[in-house]
C-alpha cells in the first residue's frame, strides 16, 4: 500500500476520480473477493483438460486344494484405460472457460461498483467544501447587513421586523454552514471506506476535484450500455456456459468406452485377455439433457430480463440527467443575474444614489444565487453519476 502511494505522489500528487478508483480496485475487499471467486472458478479450466485416469485391478487369488505340481496362487492383474467419445473433453473445457469468463466479468461489474463508490464519496465532499467556503461568504455578508439595519433601526429608519428577519436569514445560513460543516468531515471518512483505504492515507494526498467542474456530454450512452456493462457481458458468457453445459450432456448420449486389458496365470498357463466395457444407453442421458435445456432456457430469460432492466435503468438515468443540466443551465443564469445585479448596485453606491445596505442586500442575493447553483451543479453530477452506472461507462 505505501508503495502505492508513493508511486501515485511521484507521479503527480494529487487524485482524481479515476486515480482512486484504480486504487479501489486493488484495496477494496469486495473486488478483492471477486478476484479470489474468479481464480476459484478460472481453476476448473483444469479440471476440464484433465482425462479420465486408467484403473489398475490386482486380485491375487490362492487356492488351498492344489496338485502340488502346480503353484497354489492365481494372478490376475488388469488394466482398466477409459476413452471418451463424441468429444466430451472439449464441451467441458468449453463450459469451464465460458464459466471463467463471467467471473472475469463479474470481477469488472465489482471494480465498477467500487468505482461508483469512489465518485460518490468525492462529489459528496466536493460539494461539502464548497458549500462550506460558499456559505461563509453569505454569513459575513448576513453579519455586514445586521450590523448596518442595527445603526438604522437605531436612527429610526428601519423598522424591527426588518432586523428580525435579517436574523432568521443568518440563523439559517449557520445551520446550512454547519451541516456542509458535517458531512465534509465524515466525507473524507467514507471516502476512505469507498477506496479501501486507511483515513490517514486519504488525508495524506491531494484530492482532485476538477472531473465536477463541468456537466459531461451524454454521448453514445445506449450502444455503450448494452455493449460494455461487466454484469450483461458476465449473464452472456452465463449463457454461453449453459449452451456448452447442454453440448456436453447430448454428447454424454453416446458411452465411453473402457479397454481392459488382463493378464492371468492359472495351474501354469499365462493367459492375456482384452476386454471391453460400455455402459448401455437405454435413457439417452434424456433426464439430464432436459436440465441442461432448462438451464440454458433460464439463462436466456435472465438476459434479457436485464436487459430490459438496463434499457429502462438507461432511460431514467439519461431523463434526470438532461433534466438536471437543464435546471443548472438556469441557474447559472440566474447567478449571472444575481451578479449583475450586485455590480449595478455597487456603481449606484459610488455614485451616492442608493445605500451601502441595498449593496449588501444584493450581494446577499448573489451569495445565495452561488449556492442556488451548487446545488444545482451537484444534483446535475449525481445524475451524471447514475447515467454513469447504467452505462457502466465514465462520461467524458
């Protein structure tokens, strides 16, 4: 793990998304598990290339009412060498790699989660720490204003309720401040457990926010979700397995074939025998083809359950997304707005048309149109995210 670290500082210090997914995907324990599941799986590639062992038989046999001319022991020993017909060796190989294929696969949807994992964790503290220097902003600005509607209410030119509600506005500025307060200090916390990783392993490096300084383009997300996503891909080498596992079973209609060679001594003669040994088919093998069917049958509805799944999960994620960078788009131009509105005032100020406080005012409502589309901006990445996780793919 230091070794990690100190190749990823050297490299450039700080860490984005991507940087710690990869870490992720060697720390986690849930990728590591599925690591172990597929090399568990990946070993009956092994097992498959094997062929049947022969069968030695030594059965000694002593006779004890014997003519003393001839010796009393009878030999016979025997071979047993099993042949496979209609190729059964290849149709297992080819379910164990099918077999080992999904869990490869099943190892990628893994990673992928822990990815999620990750971008989550990061969005969630990014939008924390900037929440946390938005707010205190707007409450030195609060404070500016209470102090300017004191003296004025002082002089008489505002009334109470005006100061009063200037305080609420405050008092809910500082809730806001020490809830982003909150959540920034578990952020680093969960996005330790989202990696994989010791706290004091994600506090020692520079995080890289810049992947959530801009809405990605939505792109190709169809064809890359029914084309990439590890856990489709993982149901159709299922598939694949179930179809090869079918192959086996018709071809287990026709026996093996066991060659016995023997030898036996009896009362003085060597006798060599050769025999054969096959199992009568009466059934066909038809019980266990009809399973196998069965189970190919099952693995073709579960693909295309998900599928559909994934079309609708698509759907839904790429709705909310163009949804949400709508609802950005307007506020960023309500924030320019709010913006404009402030310098305006400003230059009113200098020229002694309005008071210090209408700046203050409007620089409030500035303040509070940036945090306006922070949220926005946020829940804009969040459904970035998800589209993400129905494509299985990042958006660039």
């Amino acid at each position: 793990m230091k070794a990690f670290l100190a190749e990823h500082k050297a490299a450039g210090g700080s860490w984005t998304v991507d940087r710690l997914a990869l870490a992720a995907a060697y720390f986690h324990p849930d990728v590591a598990l599925a690591r172990a599941e597929a090399d568990e799986v990946a070993a009956g590639i092994k097992t498959a290339q094997m062929r049947p062992n022969p069968v030695f038989t030594f059965m000694p046999q002593y006779a004890s009412f014997r003519a003393p001319v001839f010796t009393p022991w009878f030999l016979g020993p025997s071979l047993s060498v099993p042949i496979e017909t209609a190729g059964k060796r290849s149709k297992r190989m080819e379910q164990a790699l099918a077999a080992a294929e999904a869990a490869r696969w099943r190892v990628s949807a893994r990673a992928w989660a822990a990815r999620s994992r990750v971008r989550a964790a990061m969005l969630e503290l990014h939008g924390a720490r900037e929440n946390i220097r938005l707010l205190e902003t707007e409450q030195t600005l609060h404070d500016e204003a209470i102090k300017k509607l004191t003296a004025q209410m002082e002089a008489g030119d505002v009334s109470p309720f005006e100061l009063t509600q200037a305080r609420l506005m405050l008092n809910r500025t500082r809730l806001a401040l020490q809830d982003a307060r909150r959540i920034a200090a578990t952020g680093e916390a969960r996005l330790a457990a989202a990696v994989g990783l010791p706290l004091n392993a994600i506090q020692s490096v520079k995080l890289d926010f810049s992947a959530f300084h801009r809405l990605p383009e939505s792109g190709n997300s169809r064809r890359l979700a029914l084309t990439r996503r590890a856990d489709l891909m993982a149901l159709l080498s299922d598939y694949a397995a179930a179809e090869a596992s079918l192959k086996l079973e018709l071809a287990r209609q026709y026996p093996d074939v066991n060659v016995m060679p023997g030898y036996d001594y009896n009362s003085g003669q060597n006798r060599w025998q050769l025999g054969l040994n096959v199992q009568l088919p009466l059934n066909r093998n038809r019980g266990p083809i009809a399973e196998a069917e069965a189970r190919r049958t099952t693995a073709e509805k579960r693909f295309l359950a998900q599928q559909a799944a994934i079309q609708g999960e698509l759907d839904i994620a790429l709705a909310a997304y163009q949804a949400s960078r709508a609802k950005a788009t307007t506020a960023a131009q309500l924030a320019q707005e709010a913006d404009a509105a402030s310098d305006t005032t400003k230059k009113m100020v200098e020229a002694g048309n309005v008071s210090a406080l209408e700046l203050t005012r409007r620089q409030i409502e500035a303040s509070a149109a940036k945090v306006a589309l922070m949220a926005a901006n946020l829940e804009a990445q969040t459904a970035a995210g998800a589209l993400e996780d129905a494509m299985q793919s990042p958006l660039r």
